[in-house]
C-alpha cells in the first residue's frame, strides 16, 4: 500500500469491517501527528526489526530506525534512559514478555497501547500487555531417518530409548525454556498428567509437587544434549548425515535451513502439545518524543506487511486476520492448534520461578 491512501481504505484493506466499528480510531489522523515528530528508534531481538522499520518508513513517509538487541540489552537501554530522563527508544519488540513486564512495565518505564481498531480482533488475553507476535518453538525430528515423527507422547522423551537423544538449548541460560515449564504446571498440569496415563497405560505416581515437575527431573535424568543455541540444536536434529537419531525443541525459523540441506521434520500430532508458542511484547516508551509515530509503528507490526518478515521463520502475528506466508517452511499454520498457548496474565509468576524451575533441572540433569 501506498502512504498516499485514505485511512478508510487502509483500514479496510487490513481490517475488514472491524474499522468501522471503531469510531474513536483515525488512522489518518494519526498519520498526519506522526509527520509532525522526529524520528522514532525501535529496538527487537531479531535482525528482521532493520527490514520492518524500513519498509513502515517507506510507507507513510516516515523515519524508523530498527536496532537489533537481545532482550536484557533493551531492557536495559529502556531502563536507564528512564532513570535518565533521556528517552531515546521509542518502540521496544520484547520478547522476554516476564521480564518486559516486570522490569519496565511494572516501572511505568513504557506503556502498552492496543489500537482501537484491532480491540474486537485481537483476542483479550493478547491485550494486557499488548503481545504483537509469538515464536513457536515446536518438537522437531529427522525426515532422513523417519517417514513421521518417532514419538507421539512426550513422555516417551524420558524413558531409555532416547536417552541421549533429545536435543534442546539449556534451560539454565534460556528463560524461555523455565517459563514453559512453569506454563505447563500452572495452566496444563492435568494435561502433562493425562499423557502420562496415555504412555504408561497407568496413573502418574510421584513424590513431585506436580506432574509438570516430574516431567521436568525425568527428561533432565534421560542425558539430554544440551546447546548453547537454536542453531546447534537443530544441526544436532537434522543434520542430513547425522549418526545420531535426535528429536529436540526448535525455533519454527530453523526450518529455513531445509533449503540447505537441514532434515527437519514437524512432531505434529505430539501430545500433549507439539511446542509452545512463546509472546512478544510490542511497547512504546514513556516519554517517546515521538508518541504518535510509535503508536502507528505498532499499529503497524499488527498488519500482514508489517509482519511479514518475520512470518517466513513461522512467528504468528496476535491479530487472527493475518495468517503465515505460504512459503513459511515448517507448516506451523496448519498444526497451531496443537501449540501450547502461553498465557501472559500469569508471567509475573514465571518470573518469579525461573530460579526454581533452573535448580529443578540442574540437581537433576545427568549426561
């Protein structure tokens, strides 16, 4: 679309007839604040942050400059330039939603805005605090070694067929991996428990304080290989010449290197869940000089071009209106469904149990 547009046909063009419901929203006029504030700096942890600012440049005309940095970095920039009273970030992609919350939102360092227009779209549970996109991180196995994925249960993952053969990043240095943990016990602890009735053919029995933590001490005790990144898990999965026979956890972007070589296959129809789909938390800084532009910038990570370019690594935008490219390589649309939802309404909790979750697989893992 063309920044020389009417507000009524881009709304429509994005938005159906959700716009009109939506009195109190003028996307023109928000248009034309934004052409009278300085440029806005807008940081994420993926690369893709460089092409998104870009292109929401070159469609409304507009200066966006896209910084990539990992999430403690923005948090920390976000941070100081608060205390500073120096506010140069204006848009922040945050996707350690935990820490996003507790350390800048709680803080009143930023604000979550929805626009209006997408507040009948975008499911509540999306909204508070805004959650723009959400990165599955999906079970994956070797198609070179297996027509489907060798296991249907996670519960499988701990017993001594595949010890030594499940392939993941380690929990201790990656929160993202905790917070599922803590996910699992909070909201699908009957569902991990199911499962183990449906593996076994009996009822879990254990000493732990749930059937989620027991899970946890199993798959830890079973020699998991554990990586340093994405990437080396996903070489260790689908190497197309790989000796070993791995199954492991993934981001849906390394899919990509299929086209490379890479062997990797979707564990759809694994139970309870294939994977877990991991929130972003999209964020304006308080005292951004520039308030409207970085209202229009989020407004515009919610459309299908302004998440585009991290739709081909399999990242789900929240508005249900825009669905994955066609060419997005691990086929996430079709088996979403079977993706564990993380609910940000208890994030603060998983913040406050990442420490635990890390002492439950350290005093138990075993190579």
């Amino acid at each position: 679309m063309k920044r020389n547009l009417t507000a009524a046909v881009i709304a429509s063009a994005l938005l159906g007839s959700t716009f009109a419901q939506a009195e109190t929203f003028d996307l023109q006029q928000l248009i034309a604040a934004a052409k009278q504030e300085q440029p806005i700096t807008v940081y994420a942890s993926t690369g893709k942050i460089v092409q998104q600012a870009k292109a929401f440049s070159e469609q409304y005309g507009l200066q966006a400059n896209g910084v990539k940095a990992d999430a403690p970095q923005i948090i920390e920039i976000i941070s100081r330039e608060a205390q500073a009273k120096n506010v140069r970030a204006d848009v922040a992609i945050v996707e350690d939603a935990p820490a996003g919350m507790t350390q800048l939102l709680n803080k009143g360092y930023v604000q979550s805005w929805v626009p209006d227009d997408l507040k009948s779209s975008i499911p509540a549970r999306y909204q508070d605090p805004l959650t723009v996109v959400l990165a599955p991180n999906v079970f994956a196995y070797n198609t070179a070694h297996h027509a489907t994925c060798p296991v249907t249960n996670l519960w499988q993952l701990t017993e001594p067929a595949w010890r030594g053969r499940v392939a993941m990043q380690d929990p201790t240095s990656k929160p993202a991996y905790t917070d599922w943990f803590s996910q699992m016990e909070t909201h699908y602890d009957q569902q991990v428990r199911e499962a183990y009735q449906q593996q076994f053919g009996k009822p879990l029995q254990t000493d732990e304080k749930s059937a989620t933590a027991a899970f946890v001490k199993a798959l830890a005790g079973n020699g998991v290989l554990l990586t340093h990144s994405d990437n080396d898990a996903a070489s260790a999965i689908g190497a197309p010449d790989g000796k070993t026979d791995f199954v492991g956890l993934v981001s849906t972007a390394k899919f990509r290197d299929n086209k490379q070589g890479m062997k990797l296959g979707l564990c759809s129809g694994l139970k309870p869940f294939i994977g877990w789909n991991y929130p972003s938390l999209g964020v304006v800084a308080t005292g951004s000089k520039s308030p409207n532009t970085a209202k229009l910038f989020i407004h515009y990570l919610l459309t299908a071009e302004g998440i585009a370019p991290q739709g081909v690594d399999g990242k789900m935008s929240t508005n249900p209106a825009v669905k994955l490219p066609a060419d997005e390589a691990s086929g996430i649309e079709k088996y979403r469904g079977e993706l564990m939802e993380y609910l940000t309404a208890t994030a603060k909790e998983d913040w406050k149990s990442r420490q635990d979750w890390q002492d439950i697989w350290s005093l138990n893992y075993k190579k």
